[in-house]
C-alpha cells in the first residue's frame, strides 16, 4: 500500500517517514498533485505557520478533493490538521481545504493562568469524546506530544479532546478524512497506533 507524504515545507518530514516504516507503510513524496492518482492514502504533516499552506495551490486541492472522491483516505498532522478546517484566524487571507467546519484560532489560556504558556509545547492527555476508527485502540487519558499555538474548536467530528486552558480538538474524523493536533511519530506506542489506524482506513 501506497501512502502519498505531502511536503509543502512545513517541517522535517523525516520522523514521520520512520514512523510510517515503523508501521510497515509503503511512502512516498509527490512532486506533483498529478502523482496522488496512486496513492491509497495522503498524510498533510507540517509544523509552523498557517501561511506555509499557501504552497498548496488549487491543483493540490484538486488533486487532493479528487482523491477523497474516490472514497480514498486523507490524514492531516498538527497544521496539517488544521488545514482540513475552512481556515485559521493565524492567515484570515487563505483558506483551508473546508472539509470540516470552522475556523482554527489562537490558544488563549485564561487570565491568571502563566503557568499556561503558548505555544502548548509537551505531553497532554486525551479525552475521548465519541468513537471513531482512526482511534480504534487509544484509551482515554492516553498521552500524546503537542507543539502548537492554534486550535481546532470542538464539534460533532471530534473524536478527542485535549485541555490546556481551554478545551479543543485533539483527533478529529469525518469518514476517510482525519487528522490530529499532536504528533504520532513523537508519541510513542499510542502515536504508533493512530498510523496504523489510518493504514487501515486506507486499504
């Protein structure tokens, strides 16, 4: 099984190609949207700012919404998460692939909180919200590696939720599409899972 790693220049992709070799997937990075056409699945990594989505211009879009259309699976990863959503208040000039609904915006702690620092750097817990496959063997209060200043709200596609100050989206799913704001090739054995859960949402 093919897995198409998108690099758009958020981020070092290497760890995320040794955990998907951890988890025996077949990976490759498109030069071109035109190379998706055989890809059984897409992962969107990518750390940093909203804006470096920019580089994914309509024919990325195309290609992507195309292979969704097909009934194929997409996984977002921390900002790559976030660009499944219709935006982030972090670049109000782009917009995000608009597969789930609303926007992402900053993280804001609440007043008399300096223990809680932006950006939400370490291990943090999940809470599970409903059932979804691409969590398929996370129990509740597992513990997963975050690194980000903006946030997903919480909405009938979220599978798991996270708390730092205030609560967001920590897994999200909606059919084949997916993502997480924390990274799974920093997460361990949990981490591990998730990759092999959307390996199986994409065969």
């Amino acid at each position: 099984m093919s897995i198409a790693l998108i690099d758009y220049k958020a981020g070092n992709l290497t760890s995320v190609r040794k955990a998907l070799a951890a988890v025996g997937a077949e990976v490759f990075t498109p030069e071109t949207p035109e190379a998706l056409a055989v890809a059984r699945g897409i992962i969107v990594p990518g750390v940093g700012h909203f804006g470096a989505t920019r580089a994914l211009d309509q024919r990325w879009v195309d290609a992507i919404l195309a292979h969704i259309g097909e009934g194929r699976a997409l996984f977002g990863i921390c900002l790559g998460m976030q660009w499944l959503y219709e935006g982030s208040e972090e670049s109000p000039e782009l917009r995000g692939l608009g597969l789930l609904p609303g926007t992402c915006r900053k993280l804001r702690p609440p007043d008399g909180r300096a223990d809680l620092k932006v950006p939400h750097v370490g291990w943090n817990s999940l809470e599970m919200v409903r059932e979804g496959s691409i969590a398929d063997a996370v129990p509740s209060q597992s513990q997963v590696y975050f690194t980000h200043s903006y946030v997903a709200p919480v909405t009938g596609e979220t599978i798991a939720a996270t708390e730092h100050g205030e609560r967001f989206a920590a897994i999200v799913q909606r059919g084949q599409v997916s993502g997480v704001q924390f990274h799974p090739e920093k997460s361990g054995d949990i981490g591990l899972q998730i990759l092999r859960n959307f390996l199986d949402t994409a065969r």
